[in-house]
C-alpha cells in the first residue's frame, strides 16, 4: 500500500484536535454540571437517569482524550482509531435515544455529525493513515 499522503494526516489530525475538543467539553460538561442544572438546558432524561448522564459523560471526556493523546505521543496509537470508533458507538446510541425514546429528530444533529466525524477518524487512522507507535 502506497503511503499516505501529507494531507490526509493534516486533515485527520485537524479533525481529531477539533473533535477531542468538543467530546471534552461534552463530557466535561456531563461530569461536572449538577443533574439539576443539566435537566433544565434540555437534558431531560439525566434528572431520570443520573448515574447514565455522569458515564456518558465519563465516556466522551476519556473518548476526547484517546483521540489525541495516544497520537501525539504515540504511545499506542491505535487507540485513537478504537477511542474515535467507540465514540462513534456512543453518537449512534444517542441518535437513537433521540429518535426512539424520545421520538424525535429535534436533536440528532449534532449525533449524526459527530458520529459521521468519528467514524472517518476510525476508518481514516485504522485504515488510510494509521500513525507509527514509538520504537
């Protein structure tokens, strides 16, 4: 297989940075807010399930760090394809939560674009670009 190019790695690694960031905020958001607080801006379902609302939040915050700190180190970088996969997971859930539970599609967007971006970075470094652990 031919080398990858320069920027496909440039564009996987902006897309990694941008989306780290916001599964950061996310999840920091989730970790840190009072379920209270969380359930007046619209999250409803944490005043029911708090326990699910604090480990989805624990889910993005570890997702956002294993998109770029094991590529940056590269100290086993595969696991930014498997962290960008499972976050993947973690946006198809919610897509559906919305769609199913919910029954609605007022707040799928944001599911469906971080999901689509994530899936790209897991095929993009698992596949295309992958990044060279540390000898």
């Amino acid at each position: 297989m031919a080398s990858p190019s320069k920027g496909l790695h440039i564009g996987l690694w902006v897309l990694q940075v941008l989306l780290g960031l916001a599964f950061l905020g996310a999840g920091f958001m989730k970790l840190s807010t009072p379920i209270d607080e969380l359930t007046k801006a619209g999250m409803t379902w944490a005043g029911d399930m708090p326990g699910l609302a604090r480990f989805i939040g624990l889910s993005e915050f570890a997702g956002g760090l294993g998109l770029i700190l094991p590529s940056a180190t590269r100290i086993l970088p595969k696991l930014t394809w498997i962290a960008a996969a499972l976050l993947t997971l973690v946006m198809v859930l919610a897509f559906g939560y919305h769609v199913f539970i919910e029954g609605s599609f007022d707040h799928v967007g944001g599911s469906v674009v971080l999901g689509l971006l994530s899936a790209a970075v897991a095929v993009g470094r698992f596949k295309y670009a992958p990044i060279s652990p540390r000898s």
